[in-house]
C-alpha cells in the first residue's frame, strides 16, 4: 500500500480528500449548498479511490476492523432508511428545502470513510477548515443580530441547526489550540490565536441564536476537555481557560440586547403554560405536543413503524381527532431523532440510529484510552466523542439528522475526523 500512497495518483487523491474535508468543515454552516458540493466531491474522490486501488490490484491492508463497523454501520442505517422509503412510495420532505434522498447519505459517506483511510489526508486540513467555520458563524451571528436586527441569528437557515452546529464548531476548536499549543513551534502561534477566536466566536454564534437545546450539551463537551488537557497544560493554565470562557459566556447570557437570558427564563414560562395551564402554543409545549403524537404512531406499527410518508398523513388526522397539537401540522419532523425514527421506522429504525451512535464512539473511545499515544490522535478522538455525543443531545430535542447541514455535519464530521485518526506523521514524511 505504501507504494499506492506514495504514487502520483495516491498524493494527488490524498490532497483531494484534504480539500474535500477543508472546504467542508470551513463552508458547512455558511454556503447553503455547501453541503451537496462536498457530497458530491466525496464521492467522486471515493470512486477514483476505488479505480486506483483496481488499477494496482492491491488490497487495502491499512484498513481495520473498526473501519469495517462504522462501514456495516452507515449501511445498515442507509438500508434500514431505504427500505422504509421504498415500502412508503414516499421521499424524505425537509423544511423549506424541498423532497431530498437523505437515506443516500449514508452510503456515500462510507464510501469516503474507506478512500479517505487508504488516502489520508493531514489532520491540519481539517483543524484549520473547522477554525475558519467557527469563526465565519460567530461573525455573521453578530452581522444577524446587530446589523439585521433578527430576534435569532440563523444566516438564513433554521436557527436550530446554525446553533448547534456552531458549538460544535467552537468546541473542536478548543482542541484545535490546545494541539497547536503543544507544537511549541514559533509560527503556530498564529494558529492558536485562529483557534482561540474561532472558539469563542462559535460559542458566541450559538448563544446569539438562541438554540436552548444545544446548551445542554455543553457540560458534556466540558467533560471531554478534562481528559483531553490532562499532561497537556498545568492545571493553573486551564482554570484560567475554564474562568475565561465561564465568564465569557455569562457576559453574553447577563448583557440584555444579545436576549438570552429572556431565551432561558421562557422555559420556565413555557412549561407553566403547558403543564399548569394546558396552553400548547410555545417552543416546549409543541415538542411535548409532537411527541406524544409521534409515540401514538410508533404503538401503531412498533416494529417497522408508520413509513417515511405517513407522519404528514397522520398529524392532521390526530389534530382532527384532538389527540395533537393543531400547529404540529406545519412541522415535517417531530422534533427528536429518536422518536422520529420510531415513529417512521420502529423499533428497527431505532436500533440502526443507536448502532450508528454506539459504532463511532467505540472507535473513538478506544483510540483515547490506546497504549501508543499520540499528541493528534488522542486529541482527534476526544473531537469525534464531541461530534458523537453533541449530536445525541441536539438530537433529544430537534430531528438534526433530518435537516440538510446537520445530518452532513454529522456524517461528514465523524467520518473526517475518524479518516484522520490514520494519519501517519513520520511514514508521510
């Protein structure tokens, strides 16, 4: 395999997967169509991929078998998606983008994971493409608010998916520095700097769109950052990071014209309303709402659930019968992967979404607590727990794997930062 790498064709594909995971990480949440150019180029790169290796006949020896799970598992997921679509006639309708073949996605993205480990790009490709997207969302979130005079700063998509996706932006970002502070090289100070207002302009970004949900996550992102600082930096260094950030972020929740302090004291609000007075017209008591309706259809087929199509066919249905929320109609999701999934693809359905989850952070959980350390890999792999366990908690509360960028920001994050985890310093060198 060596001599496929190290051949014009195996540099050529190797900058190109690089490109692909630049451009990426850097365009995701501020092009719209970023998402579909890049799909489309990682695959095109994972079939050129694939004529190369024909080409020399050799077998890909550098893959392993975690590769080959997180493989089995983005089929199985695709296929479980698949199946659902073909038995419901029916074509995955996404908010105000239109009819998309979503159970796609997941085939490509294992197409690019295997190109992307037998080429393997550096992981500065992607630590420099997630900085530049931190920094572009935090930047156009003030333009948003302070410009446009928007309530949520959302660049033109859901407000939804540009928050969370914007914290995870800034939270790998945090990893980015502390990589680039270990390097202890005099021309990387200018990459930490990058990294350090990337992250806080991320964190910024999801504050300013006022996205409650994804908040929840960031104890959990905080707890990844232990492990991934410990022998790095003194502990006095850290607190002093942690302080910072700390009072960053309750600057922006205290300081009235950014309004998220009115966003968090509304839950509070929202649920009196609910639970006291029965009132559903409010962000809490619409979840709360859908639901329950969503669970209502998965009791009516547990096991493959009601079909890709019938959860539009079957809202107004249980509105008319007064068992759902009237304004639940105008929502094509339910507001949670997981009950959104049992509600179109039952049990099954569930059990492909929870392997997808369970296959990455295994192989990320045992690339962290790996015996040969290594500076990029150790810090790799706490970024790929981020993206797992980020997404599980956006997921709780907004179907992310049914909206354009954040079901690509999940394939396309877990599979980059997973291809990177192959990089090899000194045999690139």
């Amino acid at each position: 395999m060596q001599s496929i790498q190290q051949g014009k064709a195996g540099k050529t594909l190797t900058v190109l997967n690089g490109i692909i995971i630049f451009g990426f990480s850097a365009s995701l949440v501020l092009i719209p169509q970023a998402h579909w150019w890049f799909g489309l180029a990682a695959l095109v790169s994972a079939l050129l991929a694939g004529g190369v290796l024909v080409g020399y006949k050799k077998y890909p020896s550098v893959l392993t078998g975690n590769d080959y799970k997180l493989v089995s598992a983005l089929v199985l997921f695709g296929s479980v998606w698949w199946w659902n679509v073909l038995g419901s006639s029916s074509i995955p309708w996404v908010a105000d983008e239109g009819f998309h073949h979503l159970y796609l996605w997941p085939f490509i993205a294992a197409f690019f994971l295997l190109s992307a480990r037998v080429f393997t790009p550096s992981p500065h490709w992607l630590w420099i493409g997630v900085c530049c997207g931190a920094l572009g969302t935090g930047l156009i979130a003030i333009y948003d608010r302070v410009i446009i005079g928007l309530a949520r700063a959302d660049n033109g998509i859901n407000a939804i998916p540009f928050g969370n996706l914007s914290l995870l932006l800034g939270a790998i970002s945090l990893i980015v520095a502390i990589y680039y502070v270990q390097r202890q090289r005099q021309h990387y100070f200018w990459l930490v700097l990058l990294a350090i207002s990337a992250a806080l302009l991320g964190f910024l970004a999801s504050l300013l769109s006022g996205t409650r949900g994804g908040w929840v996550s960031i104890p959990f992102i905080v707890a990844l950052l232990a492990p991934a600082t410990r022998n790095l930096i003194t502990p006095k260094t850290r607190n002093i990071a942690i302080l910072f950030i700390v009072l960053i972020i309750v600057g922006t929740i205290a300081y009235p014209p950014t309004g998220v302090w009115l966003r968090l004291a509304s839950i509070f609000e929202d649920a009196y309303q609910y639970f006291v007075n029965n009132e559903a017209n409010n962000s809490l008591g619409i979840r709360l709402e859908m639901w329950r309706a969503g669970w209502i259809m998965f009791i009516e087929n547990p096991i493959l659930g009601v079909g890709e199509g019938s959860v539009q066919k079957l809202l107004p249905l249980l509105v008319s019968e007064e068992i759902a929320y009237e304004r639940g109609i105008v929502y094509p999701q339910l507001h949670s992967d997981i009950i959104d999934t049992l509600a179109r693809r039952g049990v099954v359905g569930v059990i492909s979404l929870l392997f997808l989850y369970i296959a990455f952070a295994l192989a990320f959980t045992k690339k962290m607590l790996q015996d040969n350390y290594q500076l990029h890999s150790h810090l790799l792999a706490v970024s790929g727990m981020m993206v797992i366990v980020a997404f599980f908690d956006f997921g709780l509360t907004q179907a992310m794997l049914r909206d354009l960028r954040g079901f690509s920001g999940f394939l396309g994050f877990s599979v980059a930062i997973w291809a990177c985890l192959g990089y090899q310093p000194q045999a690139q060198s």
